[in-house]
C-alpha cells in the first residue's frame, strides 16, 4: 500500500471514538484514492507495454517486408565497358576496350530456388588493331535465400586466370535489409554496406537514383593473357534498396607484374550500369540535395520498409500520448510518477551466410557478368588466339596451350 494509505488509515484509527463515522468516512475515501492509484499504475503500464509490443511486431513487419521475394519476369538489361589503359613498361602505349550488352530474367520461382536466363553480345578491339565480336546465352538458377549459384551460372566461371571457389554469390542481387556497416558477398568478394540511401547518377539514363551502396577490396595473382602481376582492387557496388537487385558498378584494378618476362603494369576498369529494369527505381538529388518525394515517371517511391518503420514510430508517439493524458486526467493532482519505460531496441536483422571459409587474399577480384569473352590481343606484334579446349588466350607461335596442355589448332 502507498505511504499516504497508510498514513491515512492510522490516522483514522486514532480518531475513532467521538467522531467515529467521521473517521470511517475518512479511511473510505483514503482507500479508495489508493485503489484509484493503484488501478491508474496498472492502466499505465498496461498502455506503455501494449505501445512496446505492437511496435515491436511493426517493426518485426517492416523487416519480412524489407526481405524482397523474386518474381517471374524480374530482369534488367546493362551496359558494361570494360578498358585496359595507363600502361607502363612493356604496357606502354597499349589500350584496349571491351562493350557489352546484356540482359538477365528470372523465368521461375519455388521457393527459394530462382530458375534465370542470361543473354549478351560484346565488341572488343586494342589499339594495335585487333578486334573481335560474339555472343553468348544460358540458363541457370541460385538461392534467393542464401544468394549463391545452385544450378550453373551466368558464365561466372573465374577472373584473371583463377577459377572461383565455392560457394559462389551471385553479382547482381544482394539482402537489401543488411545494415549499414555490415558484409555480404558479391562472387567470391567480401562487401560492406557504407550506404542505404546514396544517390547515384545513372549515365545510361542521365539522372539520378536512390541506392544501397557497398564497397569491395582486396588483391589477387592474375596469371593469364595479360601476363603474371599482382592485382590490388576497389570495387564499388550499387543496389536497389526495395528489390536488392542490381543498378550499377565501378571496379578499378592496379596491375604490377610483367608480361612474357618484362616489367610492366597497368590499370584495368569494369563500369556497368542498367539500362532497364523491371523493378521500378527511385529518383534522387545529386549529392549534397535531398532525395526527390516523388518519382519520375516508370520509378518507385521510397522502400516499403521504411513506410513501415514510419508507421511503427507514428504508431508508438500516439499510443504513449493516448496513455499519458488518459492517466493524467484520472490521477488528477496525484503525486507519484508515471512508470518510465525503455523499450529494448530492435535487433538489426540477419546477413546473408558467410563462406565456411575467406580468403585472406581473395584472388576474386570483379564481376565480368559473363561478358568477358576470349580475347584477340595484339602485345609487341604478337597474335593472341583462344585455345579450343580451355578459351585461354595463347601466342599463335605457341605449339601447346600453356594452361591446360592441350595442341593448338
């Protein structure tokens, strides 16, 4: 009982006697003002705890809902440029430069398996003359549950020489309710969100775009067409906050090593950007403005997550706002506080599984989206063919393939 309740009921046990029903009358309503206190703690807690509890399955909402679940018919097509240029020592003076267009579809869904296709074609020349052009298509499928390959690929087979391990992620989706701060993997290279809601211009549409931002480091031996060298990398990586499908890329490589025994070096870029999507896209401001309410035409508005968190926090204000001024008005001048609560903030959700196993030097550096063909290049007047078996790139005096050892044909 409340120190006043007591205090009231000894008080009225000393005054029985001459003013006996005074007395009574007095301890009657002191009690029940104690009833009346005690009854408005409870109606308090009870409005505080029901704000906590529906917050919290808001905010349990927003989370599936930030969980995007691949349709059929989701796709995009792309534009890559990929370039070697800034060449030193026996790379002096040598560019080449490699255009695709590619476009990827999902063509089924059950469950978590996604059943895609891939098509694309390329234009690729050197400064020295030689070029060359093809196509290429196929089917396969990946987990939009873990986001690894299951079933083939897009033609990720490796980079640089070096196969890729396993298990292997997809390039062109990603977990979009990973926190900022937090990794993913894109291929076989470990990414970190550094942004949630960047603003990306958009070069194959002018204009610019909301995306998830993350970023990828590291360094690899390359030992192929180009030569032996060491590679170190940055590769920045941009995604649709709503969908986590693919908008965008910039890798930048630095190649020091030598080509057939002589030193050199040089750098070599892959830019890619979609062209069309079936997820709408949300436009934005150029950095340093606000992000546009509202969209152009065939873009979307902001992530369904975030109109669920909103809702959660407009939800919590008016519930704990109904609670205070119901309990006002019932205590009236009562002195004892309100009960203070501090809601236990939301677990951030999960990542996607890491690999049993990193690489402290992953030699996974980028993403070729399957658009990196056997090359024709020219070095020093020396004719670079395919091999028939492997697809390495082999000097034409070459009697063998040096990759797999198979005869040259």
């Amino acid at each position: 009982m409340p120190g006043s309740a007591r205090r009231a009921g000894a008080w009225a046990r000393g005054r029985l006697g001459k003013k006996t029903e005074a007395a009574r009358l007095t301890l009657s309503t002191s009690s029940n003002r104690s009833w009346r206190r005690r009854t408005n703690d409870r109606k308090v807690l009870g409005a505080a705890l029901f704000a906590f509890l529906l917050a919290a399955s808001i905010g349990a909402s927003a989370h599936v809902a930030s969980a995007y679940a691949p349709q059929k018919g989701d796709g995009f097509g792309y534009s890559e440029t990929t370039t070697v240029n800034d060449g030193q020592g026996s790379y002096a003076g040598y560019t080449d430069q490699l255009q695709t267009s590619g476009t990827e579809q999902v063509n089924s869904v059950d469950g978590s398996v996604v059943s895609a296709s891939y098509g694309y074609s390329y234009q690729y020349g050197n400064n020295q003359g030689s070029s060359t052009s093809n196509s290429a298509s196929g089917n396969f499928t990946w987990s939009s549950s873990t986001f690894t390959y299951l079933n083939g690929t897009d033609n990720e087979l490796g980079f640089g020489g070096i196969p890729y391990s396993s298990p292997l992620y997809v390039w062109f989706a990603m977990d979009p309710a990973v926190p900022v701060g937090n990794p993913f993997f894109s291929l076989n290279t470990q990414m970190t969100v550094l942004s949630k809601n960047y603003s990306l211009q958009l070069p194959t549409e002018n204009r610019y775009v909301q995306v998830i931002q993350a970023e990828g480091t590291g360094q690899y031996q390359r030992n192929d067409a180009y030569g032996v060298f060491a590679a170190s990398f940055t590769w920045y990586a941009y995604f649709d906050p709503s969908t986590g499908y693919i908008v965008g890329y910039s890798y930048v490589e630095q190649d020091n090593g030598q080509y057939q025994g002589q030193a050199a070096s040089f750098t070599y870029t892959d830019d890619l950007y979609v062209t069309s999507t079936s997820y709408p896209l949300t436009a934005a401001s150029a950095p340093g403005g606000a992000t546009t309410t509202t969209s152009q035409a065939g873009t979307g508005g902001p992530p369904s997550y975030l109109s669920y968190l909103a809702a959660a926090a407009v939800v919590i204000v008016v519930v704990a706002a109904i609670a205070v001024y119901a309990a006002t008005r019932k205590r009236g001048r009562g002195k004892d506080s309100l009960p203070k609560h501090s809601p236990t903030p939301e677990s951030p959700p999960p990542s996607p599984p890491l690999p049993p196993t990193a690489s402290s030097t992953p030699f996974q550096s980028q993403v070729d989206l399957g658009s990196k063909p056997p090359e024709q290049v020219v070095v020093r007047e020396v004719a670079m063919v395919n091999c028939k078996y492997c697809g390495t790139l082999i000097p034409t005096t070459a009697e063998t393939c040096p990759y797999c050892g198979a005869p040259r044909q």
